[in-house]
C-alpha cells in the first residue's frame, strides 16, 4: 500500500517508508536501517539497487525524482529529505 495522492504525510511516516522500501529492496532487516545509513557503504548497495530503490520510491511517494538528484542520495536521511521536499511541491501545486 502506497500513500494517497493528496494526503499530508509528516517526516516520521517518510522515514519509516524509506526504510521500509530500502529494507525490502535490499533484503536487510529493517531494524539495521537508521537515518544516517550509508546504503552504499554500509549496506553494499549496488548500481542496479539504487535504481530499484529509487523506482520503488517514485512509486510509493507519487513522485518523480531527477537521476542528478538522485545520483546525490548516500544516505537514508538525504532520501527523506528529498522525498519531503518532493511532497512538498506538489502539496503546493495542489
């Protein structure tokens, strides 16, 4: 279950979501998973998990995120941070 297209989602839930989506893309335990994470350094993800993540994050957000933005992601608070700014926008544009 995604979030709706129009709901007001507060940081905490985009952070258990990142986690979540991480979690299971990467097949780690949730539990290991904190803000400050270095998916690549810590949880040796590779080239093609990070699109898988950023996949499954555009479609779990509703959002679209630039591969330059992206190419910036290291850790999970830098992905929350981007998708809350993507909320955001499109709170705004609403």
């Amino acid at each position: 279950m995604s979030i709706q297209l129009n709901q007001i989602v507060d940081i905490a839930t985009i952070n258990m979501d990142v986690k979540r989506i991480i979690s299971e893309e990467l097949g780690v335990e949730l539990q290991s998973i904190r803000s400050e994470t270095d998916i690549v350094d810590e949880l040796g993800a590779g080239q093609s998990d990070l699109e898988s993540i950023k996949v499954a994050t555009e479609h779990w957000f509703y959002i679209k995120i630039s591969d330059e933005n992206w190419g910036k992601m290291r850790c999970v608070h830098d992905i929350v941070h981007l998708v809350d700014v993507h909320l955001e926008i499109k709170q705004i544009e609403m």
